[in-house]
C-alpha cells in the first residue's frame, strides 16, 4: 500500500536569510528546523537542528545567493534523511509578505501566481522580492512537488470597506492599489483559534484581540475567527510602535522632513522603517535590554516604554470598541511571550472594561498557552505562543491533500 505524502517543508526567505521547517502533518511534529542568514555576505552561516538531535552550525559551505542557501539546507535534510525528492513531501509551503486583495486564502504556486506576487512588489518592496527568491529557488530544486503560496495579508481581506480604506481619494487609491492590507495574518489566525480552544470555546463564539509583539508589532480584533480590524495598513509601517518602525505617525511629518530637513523621500523612508520605534527613542530595540536600562533608572529607555505600551493600551480600547464584546486579549510572538512587565502595563487601568492581570500568573515563566488574568476576570488575558510555520504547514497541507 503506497503511503501518503504528509510532509511539509516551510520556508520563509528573507533578503539575506532563509528559515526552513520540516513537518510531518500526520502528528504535526517537527522533523527539522533551521536558519540560513547572511546570505551573500562574510559570515554567512547555517544552523540545522533535526528533532531529537543536536544542532549543527556551518560557516565553512559558501552561501553566495538563496540558491546556494536552499542547496545547503537540503544538503543538511538529506543527511538526516530528509531528501527534497522523497515521495513523502507532499508540498513545499512559503511564506509571502504581500498578496494584495486577489490571495484571500493559501494558494498553489503558478507562472501567473508569481507574476501576481511581482506586481505587488511597489506595496512591499522589502519582503515580496525575497519571498519570490525563494519561491524560484524550490522550484529549481523540486519543480514535482506542489508549491503553496501562504499570504500573511490573507487573514485580514475579511475586514470590512469601513476598516480597510484610507479617506483618500478613491480613484487614486483604486488606480495604486491604496488601503489598509495589515501583516502578521499567519499569527493572527492561528493565535485567534489557540485562544479559542484555551477558552474551551468554538472559535465561531469568541471574540479576541491579538497583540503580536515581535521587533515588528500589529494588533488585530477578531470577532467569531475573523478579523474585523487590524493596526498595520498598506504597509508594516502603520499602527504599534515597534523595534524599528515608527508606527502610527502624522504623514505630514515627511512633507515637513522634506521642506525643512531637505531629506529625500529614501531618506525619510529609511528614517520611519529603520532608525524609529524603540531604536529612535532610546538607542536599543531589544526590550530585554531596554527594562535593564529602565531599572538602573535610564529616562530614554522609560520613556520609550511609557510610549510603547500607551500606545498598546490604546489600540486594547479601540479594538474593544470595534467588537463590542471581548472574551480574551492574546499577547504572542517574542516580546508578547515573554515581556511580563509590557503586557501588565498595556492593561493597567483597564479594570473598569473587565481587564486585569494577576501579578503572580504574569510574572511566573512557561511554554504553553496560559491564563495571567484571574479567574474572576470577566476577560481573559492569556499569553498564547505563535507558531506561524506550523500555520503555513497546516494551511499548505490542507490545500494539496485530496
């Protein structure tokens, strides 16, 4: 009896590196995982971990293009007995940052698909073009097996009109493709329905607002497991303040930029996404690093957490607003996870919407999905850890089996 493939490989390329999973969606266990980075530059290294064995680093294998990069982390699969070729892999799923309003949901991977990907690159300059490297790469490497495109707007195209235009005019925001897209969508969906079943709750039932705190930052409101609202827009510039990224600022700030500072518009493009957020504010964007500095009594790092989380609290209240009813408030990704002292200043005085923290849940450390609100909290708060690689296997998976 021929078996049937289960087997996933994910793979989020960016601009300089390649991150690689390996899933079998039999038991959705992860078979191997690694990171390729400094692709094109000194340095260049690959970490590969397989499951239950010890990782491996290479800096000696040159990694001069994503070719290279994706040759070399499948050279490291095969060696664990995962070869590319095995009749096991059922699809090979990829992360893309931009799908515009025509990817509403996963999809096999075309010459047209990639054509579509390209005419979206304007609207991400910095992540689509990666994402299409790797993309051309797999299908060098395996064109047999099916490639599947996971879009991170795709979770967000459910937004109402209302929610997704910009008061602009609409003739020329039709003509250049101008609304509200939002990111991180893979999270969003698959935090929204952990948070659901933490609830003991049908996902249909729920209402939640996600805060996806990584060195990029996005909220979403999600009414019955459909997103309703969410903080990035037509870029991943808009919305929370994050690592780098200044979040929600006045646009005339570049009008004045470029009379008065006489910046370019580059200039003051690389200012908003790169030397913003925490990093413009105090120096540093690792949030560890920055409630160091705040306890040995730094002004700049706590007034760069006072702005960072005011602005968390704001978005908590709007995006209660817009649900009307909320069951759960999820903090994920990296700061979200593990930053007790951010997510208890983002709730703090919001007691009155039913919305509080307990000192001892939030501050106590663990892995898995948890409550830290009390029990008698009429909303809950929990910290739900992401997994959006195993979201684009899940989704890939799906989409291919017969």
């Amino acid at each position: 009896m021929t078996e049937h493939p289960s087997r996933v490989l994910v793979l989020n390329s960016g601009s300089s590196s390649v991150k690689y999973q390996l899933f079998d969606m039999t038991d959705q266990s992860r078979l191997a995982a690694g990171l390729v980075e400094r692709i094109g530059e000194a340095g260049a290294r690959l970490v590969h971990t397989p499951a239950g064995g010890e990782r491996r680093e290479r800096t000696d294998v040159p990694l001069p293009d994503h070719t290279a990069a994706l040759r070399a982390a499948a050279d490291e699969l095969a060696a664990d007995g995962h070869r590319l070729d095995d009749p096991r892999l059922a699809a090979i799923g990829h992360r893309v940052v931009h799908g515009g309003l025509r990817f509403t949901e996963p999809t096999v991977i075309t010459d047209e698909v990639i054509a579509e990907i390209e005419r979206l690159v304007p609207v991400a300059p910095l992540h689509n073009p990666a994402n299409l490297t790797g993309i051309r790469t797999a299908l060098e490497l395996n064109p047999r097996v099916p490639q599947v495109a996971v879009f991170d707007t795709a979770f967000h195209t459910t937004m109402p009109e209302y929610a997704a235009r910009y008061a602009i005019d609409t003739a020329t925001a039709d003509a250049h493709r101008v609304r509200r897209y939002g990111f991180h969508g893979t999270s969003h969906a698959y935090v929204s329905r952990r948070t659901a079943e933490l609830l003991g709750k049908d996902v249909a039932d729920v209402n939640v607002i996600v805060l996806h705190l990584g060195n990029g930052a996005s909220a979403s409101a999600v009414a019955g497991g459909r997103c309703v609202d969410t903080s990035m827009g037509l870029t991943p510039l808009e919305g929370l303040v994050m690592g780098t990224r200044s979040g929600d600022t006045d646009p005339a700030v570049i009008f004045h930029l470029s009379r008065v500072a006489g910046m370019s518009v580059d200039e003051i493009d690389v200012l908003l996404n790169k030397r913003s957020g925490l990093v413009g504010l105090c120096g540093d964007n690792d949030m560890r690093e920055i409630t160091r500095r705040m306890a040995e009594g730094d002004a700049a790092a706590r007034l760069a957490f006072a702005i960072y989380t005011y602005r968390l609290k704001k978005y908590i209240g709007a995006y209660y607003a817009v649900l009307g009813r909320v069951d759960a408030i999820a903090f994920t990704a990296g700061v979200g996870e593990n930053a007790a002292n951010v997510r208890a200043a983002a709730v703090e005085g919001l007691v009155g919407f039913g919305v509080v923290v307990d000192e001892k849940r939030n501050t106590t450390p663990g892995s898995g999905p948890r409550f830290i609100s009390p029990q008698y909290a009429s909303v809950a708060v929990a910290v739900v850890p992401t997994d959006e690689e195993l979201e684009i296997a899940s989704q890939a998976f799906t989409l291919v089996s017969p």
